[in-house]
C-alpha cells in the first residue's frame, strides 16, 4: 500500500486503515500514567511533541487523547512522541473511534497536517466500524505479533448515530434521470448497495441510509445512486432535448461583455493590467477634484502606502507606467477593469470602470513608417471606438472640469458623463515619479453595460448618393469645434450626416486670438438625390447661423 514499515503493531493499524477506512491508534500502555486514557480538550498554547518530533503549539478547539498527567495523541490527526509504539514496548493499547468530520478538518488545517487518519475523518467514516476494526486488529496482532489480549474491551457509544431516511418517489427518480425505469429495478439497485426500503407504496418508498453513507442524504443523491448503477450510457438522447427547469439567464452577461471589449482593446495593441485596490491617501489629498472626506480607511493596513482604497483608477495606472518606464518600456496602451471606492456619509459605494492609458511613442519605428509621440487623437480614437460598439451616437461633449487632465473633454450620454479623457495633469504624475506625458480615458463601465443595446438596428444604405461641401471658418480661439456641431445639427439635422475638421490654422494671417477651421459637410437625403438648389439652401442656413452666432467669416 506503499507505506513504509514501522513494525508489527503500528502496521497492523495502517493495515486496518487502509483495508477498512477506520484510523486506529496503538499506544504504548506503560506511558498511560494512571491507568486512564481520558479524551478531552487542553488550554490553548499547550505545548505537545508529535510522532514527527515537532513540537507545536495547541489551539483551544483541539481534541486531544490523554492520560491522567498530560496529551498522548492529537485525535484523529497525528499520535504524540511519548507514547508510539518502540521496539521497547511489550503492553499494548489500541483504540479505535469515530470524530466529527468538522473538528478533525479544523485541528487538521490549524497545523496544517495532512495524515491518512484525518483524510478519511475529515471526510466521514463509518460510526458502527470502530468495534468492529478494534476486534480485527487484536486478531492480526496475535497471529503476526504473537500477543495475547489480557484485558476487555471498552466499547463508549452513549449516542448511537442514527440511520439517514430520505423520503424518495419513483416519479422524481425517472424525472431527474430522463428515462422511466421499473420500480423493481430501482428497489434491486438501491437494496445492493445496502440502503433499506421501507414505507413503500405505489408513489414511493423511504430510504434508510447507513450512517457511513455520509455522501447519501439528500433524495438527489438516492437518485445519483441509482443512475451510477444503472449507467449513464443506458440513457439515450432524445431526438428533441428539453429540460423541466431552465436557469434564468441574464439577458446582459456582464462577463461575456467585457471579454468583448477586452478583445476590442487587445487587438488594437492594448495590455490589460490589473492593479491594487488600495492606495495611499496622498493622492486623494494632492487632488481638488477627489474629496479625501470620501476615503475608505483601512483599519489595521499593513503599510502607509495602502491605507485608503482607491477612488479613482488613475494613480494606479500611472505606478504601473512608471515601474515600465523605468525598465526602458517607454511606450505603453494600457486598460483595466477595476472598482473604486467611496464614503458616502455613513455607507459605503462601489462603482466599476474601464480606465485607458497611452503614453509614449504612437508605433514602433521601421523603415515604412516613422514613429510620433501619442497625442489626445489617438486616446479619443478609440473611445469612440467603444462608444460606437455600445450604441452612443447621441452625445453632448464639454471641456473636462477636474484637475486630474491638464486638458480634456467630458462626453456625455442622455446628460450623464459616460467618460472623460484628456492629458494628465503633470503635477499628479509627478507623484508617481511619471515624468513624461500620459494620456488617461475613465470611462462608467456600470453606464456602458446598463445601455449596451440588446437588439441591434439596421437600416439599409441609401440609394441616393452622398455630398460633400466644404467651408473655411475663422472664429474665435474660444469657439470649439463642438458649438459647430450642435449648430449644425439643429439647423440641418434631416440632411447632415456627418462633419469632418480637416484642418485646423493657427498664424500671423488671421487675427491673434481667431483659428481657422476647415470643415467637410456630408448631406444626404434617404428618399431622392439632392438638388443644386436644396444643398444651396442648407449651407446657406449654416453659413448665415455660425456668423450671427458665433461671430464667424466665412472664408470664400
């Protein structure tokens, strides 16, 4: 059985383990000081020497057999050095017991001790076997070891463990098994495995398990018996599958969504990290825009630098820029999936988000194509790559209002903020000793799976063709591109499609606080083509508002 031999005694009860499943112990009976083998708890902190010589320290909940001085053994899980079985011994004393399967799990994990005896206890064994083991292993003894048995057997079972009985209908067995089987078959099947019948009637009958059947107490597990004697193959596969109970599924899985945009960000050149919950508070307080009062404090933190949990994703982003940077990986796109935490008077919120990082060089450089630094386009680029994917098309975009960006924009969805993104503030990532420049996207992952559409909706392309026109704007530095936008779509919203800033000027031909836009218009009308004189009209409209409104020349 591939145990190494101790001698005679201590084998017969390795033997008796392995051949029965009941755990036995022999004592040396002359280290039983008192005569007394008592079983019993000892004060926590006791200190007992193991049959490994190991000396350990006892926890308050551990079992322990003793005699009338001190611990012999440590019950169920490992036998003390004092009292094993030398080639000294000449007087024996066996025992054989049944533990509950929880307190031996528990004094097994709080010294981290793994022995044949505490795997099977741990598991359950067989109440009724400890006599009967006991008796097979004093008949082994006398035959191997020549010994004679001087004294009786005590035999302390004031609570005899009574048999399982599970109430079983034939109707439930064939339901969970899928095929009608005769009563008979299932009576002849649970009878051979030693589980009794009685109260039997046409719908039924109850099952009464042995108590070492510790596997057996539910009447799913009758019916897990019986398909396991039977044989699954015996159960044939209807042509047409159904199922009396189905789980309700989500309608959004969460996990399959975000496996979704994980490939998204993947394929495109993106690293998923994933960082800390806790941080310091430094962050929180170096920054206007996170209030430190919203802190979650750690009670008993293990260092100064993980005292809070994180209320935003950004600082732990930039720790991870910083250790690549140091190692010479100066170019990185990074996303993570994490949580924030925040104190709301007195309860506590979480809320989950998809944070991306650009920082560096946009590619690496080859001989096709020289590499550049990563600017805010390349970040908005791909949020907009997202928000297409999650149906957003309708958004308001305003100038980001937090000091975490140096500069940037917040977009908005039905008026609430579904991302901002822009340049960190260097002075913030000075903190995480971040010297170059990091471009930083925040999105509310919890709005974008709450409005990720469950049907898609399509229409057919036009068969009338698409026009393009194409103005040259000097407005004022203080007029973005977005106040053109919102313009146009309210005055030319049945036939816009689209805008494009094509190029932007800034010099010493135009005034010293004007810019120069150059924008493309694409109209389009889904039931005929356009006329000269409709697409005439409509940027007539546009031209005439983004004079009167924005203070506009129109560049002709």
């Amino acid at each position: 059985i591939g145990i190494n031999p101790t001698n005679n005694v201590v084998d017969v009860t390795n033997y008796v383990l392995h051949s029965l499943g009941q755990p036995m112990h022999a004592f040396d009976a002359a280290a039983i000081t008192g005569n007394e083998v008592v079983v019993k708890t000892l004060p926590a902190g006791t200190k007992f020497v193991t049959l490994d010589e190991k000396e350990r320290k006892l926890f308050a909940e551990d079992l322990m057999i003793c005699n009338q001085n001190e611990g012999m053994c440590i019950a169920g899980v490992f036998g003390g050095m004092k009292s094993g079985v030398t080639e000294k011994t000449t007087t024996v004393f066996l025992e054989s017991a049944y533990f509950s399967p929880d307190s031996i799990r528990k004094t097994a994990q709080n010294h981290q001790l793994k022995t044949d005896a505490s795997f099977r206890y741990e598991r359950g064994t067989d109440p009724n076997m400890p006599f009967f083991a006991l008796q097979y292993a004093t008949q082994l003894i006398q035959e191997i070891a020549g010994g004679e048995v001087v004294g009786e057997i005590f035999d302390i079972y004031p609570k005899p463990i009574d048999d399982f009985k599970i109430e079983v209908t034939y109707h439930r067995i064939n339901q969970l098994i899928g095929k009608e089987l005769s009563n008979k078959e299932i009576e002849d099947i649970l009878l051979g495995l030693e589980i009794k019948l009685e109260n039997k009637t046409s719908e039924g009958f109850t099952a009464i398990v042995p108590p070492y059947r510790v596997d057996v107490q539910r009447e799913a597990d009758i019916v897990e018996e019986v398909l396991r004697v039977y044989g699954y193959n015996n159960v044939e596969l209807q042509p047409t599958l159904s199922s009396s109970f189905l789980s309700e599924f989500p309608k959004k899985d969460n996990d399959s969504l975000q496996l979704e945009v994980s490939r998204i960000l993947s394929g495109t050149g993106f690293n998923e990290i994933v960082t800390n919950s806790l941080t310091k508070h430094q962050y929180a307080a170096a920054s206007e825009s996170i209030d430190s009062a919203n802190d979650v404090h750690i009670l008993n933190y293990l260092s100064e630098e993980l005292d809070v949990m994180r209320q935003t994703l950004m600082f732990s982003g930039l720790e991870v820029i910083d250790r690549n940077v140091k190692r010479r990986q100066n170019s990185l796109k990074l996303y993570e999936f994490g949580t924030t935490y925040h104190k709301k008077g007195e309860k506590y919120k979480e809320f989950s988000r998809l944070a991306i990082y650009l920082t560096g060089e946009n590619a690496s450089e080859s001989w096709l194509d020289q590499s550049r630094p990563v600017r805010f386009h390349d970040l908005s680029q791909m949020v907009y790559q997202l928000l297409n994917k999650f149906g957003m098309n309708r958004l308001e975009i305003a100038d980001v209002q937090s000091d975490l960006w140096s500069y940037g924009i917040e977009i908005s969805h039905n008026k609430k903020t579904v991302v901002t993104l822009g340049k960190v503030n260097p002075k913030l990532a000075a903190l995480c000793e971040v010297k170059q420049e990091v471009f930083y996207a925040d999105f509310d992952w919890q709005m974008l799976r709450e409005n990720y559409p469950l049907i898609v909706d399509f229409q057919p392309l036009s068969k009338f063709p698409e026009v393009k026109r194409d103005l040259s704007l000097v407005i004022d530095k203080s007029v973005n591109f977005e106040d053109i936008r919102k313009l146009s779509d309210r005055n030319a919203s049945k036939l816009l499609t689209r805008m494009r800033v094509f190029d932007v000027y800034e010099g010493d031909k135009i005034g010293e606080n004007e810019k120069a836009y150059a924008v493309s218009f694409f109209l389009q009308d889904q039931e005929k083509t356009l006329t000269d004189k409709v697409i005439d009209k409509t940027m007539q409209r546009l031209m005439t508002v983004f004079e009167k409104d924005l203070g506009a020349t129109i560049r002709k």
